[in-house]
C-alpha cells in the first residue's frame, strides 16, 4: 500500500520539479537497505554474565573465546599452552584428579537485540558481533527481529588447589633428559611476569534464537542462505529459528591470574631465575 508521501514523490515529475527523481531513489534505498544495528558491545555482552558468577574472582571474557582450564600464556593469546602436555602428560591422573566438571544444560542470556531484516538483502548476525555464528537469514518480507542469545551443554570446568600440583610436578628431578627440558621449558615460561593461567572456565556453545519482534508485520517467512561449515541452523514453532555453533565450546567466563604470582610461594620461579642468571661452567 502506498502512503501518500509516495503519491506525492511520484507525482513530482509531472510538474518539472528537478531532484525529485534522486528523493524516489533514496527513499527505495532505505527500504532495501536499513541500516545496521549498533553491534553488540563489552558492556552488553559482561553486564548480563554477572548472575553467573559464584565469586568477584571470576571475569567475563571479551570477546568470548576458546579457553579451556589450564591454558596460560600472555593475556593476548591465553591459548597457546596448557598444563596438560606443558607440564602434565596428557591424561595424568595426577592432574585430572584435580579437574571438577559441573553439567549445567541450556543458559539464557538475558541479553536480545531488535534488527530490521529487509526481504531484498537478509541480514547478516556477524553484523552484530564477528565472534556469533556466522549465518545470513532471511525474510520473504521487511520486518524487525528479535534474536537472543544463550549458550548450549554449558558447564563449569575448574581445576583445584592447582598451584601446589604444578609446583610439586616441575620441581621433579626423577625423569629422563626429554621429560626435564619439557618441564623447564614450562617453568621459564610460568614464570614470566606477562604469562597468566586460567584456573576454570565456564564454557558452551552459542545460540542466537531469532523470531518476528513483537508489534512486527507478522507475516515474514524466516530462513537463511548460507550457514557456515560450523553452524546449524533449525526452525521452530511459532516461526522461530534457532541458529547454533557446532565449533568447539566457548568460554564466556574465566578465573585467571598471573602465574608467576601463584607459584611464588613455592621459590620456583625465584630458583628459575638464580639458574638463568648463574654463569655457565
């Protein structure tokens, strides 16, 4: 149905009036193209993480990431070791006695984001955030959406009382030549002031639910054309779809501190640095 303000911008060019044919041209524009959502921001994202936190040592993480329990490393690429293999062989039942999985199931996030969703261009969710599952919906008509968020199979992952552990393990002198250079090397770097270790983490995979907002056309059809390799998209009732990431689970919330400062009590890193700096025979 046209309002009359289209009525009028067609009728324009019969009465000679320059410019009016650029007014119709703009206006199809912002039909065709609304404009983008504002993305969503740290502070969106951590305010909304605060219910879950069992104690202020807990911090979210910005942007949500593929940390597991017993990564450490510089702040800026907290996954580039981990004690199990660093420090542990992988499957010790030293360390994985230390290990404390708890099952939690489906997370809501109380956190949801309103976008226009033209049926001439779809709308993109990395739009709102390039770390949310990489899909393009869309519609067989112009509407507003309504998509929230939450996370699927979330548990916490933590391990306890892990320092004395780690210490006890690199201050070993009983294993061969290789095992020694591998616990070494895990003590040179635990020990620098810039590498931080994460205790646990609460983990999942993300969702995005996505349906008509309330006081919309009501009557768009959503789909999608295109979903990434690690990305499932399903429809619901009530003309829902829900769009879920298949990669590995992320963490939203993380307990970290710098390692050196945890293993200060047991004079590794002091007796690491006295060997460093000790000259050569």
């Amino acid at each position: 149905m046209r309002t009359g303000k289209s009525v009028v911008l067609l009728l324009l060019p019969l009465w000679g009036c320059a410019g009016s044919k650029a007014n119709v041209k703009s206006d199809q524009a912002a039909v065709s193209a609304p404009s983008k959502p504002g993305p969503i921001t740290k502070q969106d994202w951590c305010t909304r993480l605060e219910q879950f936190k069992d104690s202020p040592d807990w911090q979210c993480t910005w942007p949500p990431g593929r940390f597991n329990a017993g990564d450490f490393g510089p702040m800026a690429s907290l996954g580039r070791y981990n004690i199990s293999g660093a420090v542990f062989d992988e499957g010790d039942p030293v360390i994985q006695k230390k290990l404390t999985v708890r099952k939690i199931g489906n997370i809501e996030l109380d956190l949801s984001k309103t976008v226009q969703i033209s049926a001439a261009v779809g709308f993109k969710l990395q739009d709102l955030s390039p770390w949310l599952p990489d899909v393009t919906l869309t519609a067989d008509g112009n509407s507003s959406l309504n998509i929230g968020f939450g996370l699927e199979d979330a548990e916490w992952r933590f391990f306890q009382n892990l320092p004395p552990t780690i210490a006890d393990t690199l201050s070993d002198q009983t294993g061969d030549a290789n095992k020694q250079k591998k616990l070494e090397r895990a003590k040179s770097s635990l020990c620098l002031d810039s590498t931080a270790l994460v205790e646990g983490v609460l983990v999942g995979r993300l969702t995005a639910t996505i349906k008509e907002a309330s006081g919309g056309a009501g009557s768009a059809h959503l789909g999608w054309s295109r979903l990434a390799v690690d990305v499932k998209a399903q429809a619901t009732e009530g003309k829902a779809i829900v769009v879920k990431s298949t990669a590995d689970p992320v963490a939203i919330l993380y307990l970290v501190n710098p390692s050196r400062q945890m293993l200060s009590e047991f004079n590794l890193c002091t007796a690491a640095a006295a060997a460093a700096a000790a000259p050569a025979k």
